[in-house]
C-alpha cells in the first residue's frame, strides 16, 4: 500500500512549521515517516516545497499538483500517483499507532476507511480508493 504524507499545512496557529517542529530531537514529520515505513517502502511527501523533505531517506518527496494551500490538494496528488488504495495522513501526527494503522488496513473494504475521533471524521488519516483515474 503506498502511503502519502500530507506536508502542505500552512502552520497559521502553531506560528512555525509544524512540520519540522522537533519533537524527542526529531522533526515531527520524521515521526511520522517512522511509524509508517514498517507498512509500505512507498511512502510519498506530498509538499509545496518538496525540497524541504529531501533529509528523510527513503521517502519520495513530491510537490503538490495544484496551487492551492489545503488537504484537498494532498487528496487530488495523491490520487495523480497511485492506482492502489493508499493511506494518507497528516505530517502533523507523531504518535500515530502502528495497532491502529494496521486495524484500518485490515479493516478497508470500501472506498474510504476514514477514523473517527470523538464522533467527528479525520480525513487526513484515512486509506482511500482513487475511484477516477487523474492522468
């Protein structure tokens, strides 16, 4: 399963790059990244500025299709690269389970498995269907 890290946030409230925020001496992303290489050795950044990801080995750095700053975006790149169901979650997400990632993988029947925290839905952790083909 590809896996697609959505790294385009613009940060507003949290005043710097959350992204690259450190956290235990790494930046969040990296966290991130981690936890997620264990399921797919595809793991994509998807970024306005992709460059600014290139220090994580391993993972494909990739620059946002279209020119607008929000999650929607990430969704339409990711579905531009895969034909595959794909997990997509956000950069900012650094203690994401492993148990639960692997509950939602086999668990995905539909064309999105989205979780749900306190009743309301988290788009940005989710495996997703690309139902129509972009290219």
């Amino acid at each position: 399963m590809d896996v697609f890290i959505l790294a385009g946030g613009q940060s507003k409230r949290f005043k710097e790059d959350k992204t690259l925020f450190l956290l235990n001496d790494k930046p969040m992303i990296e966290h991130v990244f981690e936890t997620l290489y264990s399921f797919s050795k595809n793991i994509y950044i998807v970024s306005k500025n992709p460059e600014k990801y290139l220090f994580i080995k391993n993972a494909k750095s990739i620059k946002d299709i279209l020119d607008i700053q929000n999650p929607l975006s990430g969704l339409y790149t990711a579905c531009f690269y895969t034909e595959k169901p794909f997990l997509l979650v956000g950069a900012d997400m650094p203690f994401i389970k492993k148990d639960l990632v692997e509950y939602m993988i086999r668990n995905h029947k539909k064309e999105a498995t989205i979780f749900k925290i306190n009743g309301f839905f988290e788009p940005l952790l989710a495996i997703y269907d690309p139902l129509v083909k972009i290219k």
